[in-house]
C-alpha cells in the first residue's frame, strides 16, 4: 500500500456506523484510527490470517526527490522483499 505523507493521512477518521458498529481495533486507545493506521492494522490482518505471504505499508511525499517512510516496522519494504524471495524461492524449489 501507498499513501501520500500528508496530515489528512495521520489525522484520525471519524467512521460512521450506520448498518454496522466499527471494529474495536480502529479504535486504538479509544480514537479513532487514521488512514495510515487503518492500512496498517488491514496488512497485518491480511498477513496473521495468511491471506497475503507479505505487505508493505508507505507513505511517500509528493516533492522531488520524494521522501518514503514505513510507519510500521516489520511492514517495510525490506521486509516485502525478504519475504516475496523467500516465497518464490521454495515456489520454484518444488518445480
């Protein structure tokens, strides 16, 4: 995922419960959750529930040369790229 690094993206979103009541794991210390947080929590739970192999989660400036930053750790891209090798590697190991 990729996200512009701007203060819309970090400030909290008030989400509306019409239909449904929000999950409490968008409501970290009882606030609602910005969007950079909101696609963090949505990577990590794709990953633990073993629906994606990896995420990466960044924020990238619009300015040049443009600014990228991982505003969750263990969803950098390093991480990605480890993770994606490590996958293809035992992918093409059973060919």
């Amino acid at each position: 995922m990729i996200l512009e690094d701007c203060p819309a993206v970090h400030r909290p979103i008030r989400a509306v419960e019409p239909y449904f009541k929000i999950d409490p794991v968008f409501l970290p210390g009882g606030q609602y959750a910005s969007y950079a947080q909101r696609y963090a929590i949505l990577c990590e739970r794709l990953v633990l529930e073993r629906k994606y192999d990896a995420a990466c989660v960044a924020l990238t400036t619009p300015a040049r040369p443009t600014a990228i930053t991982f505003p969750v750790r263990h969803f950098d891209f390093t991480q990605f790229a480890f993770a994606i090798d490590a996958h293809a590697r035992r992918f093409t190991a059973r060919a």
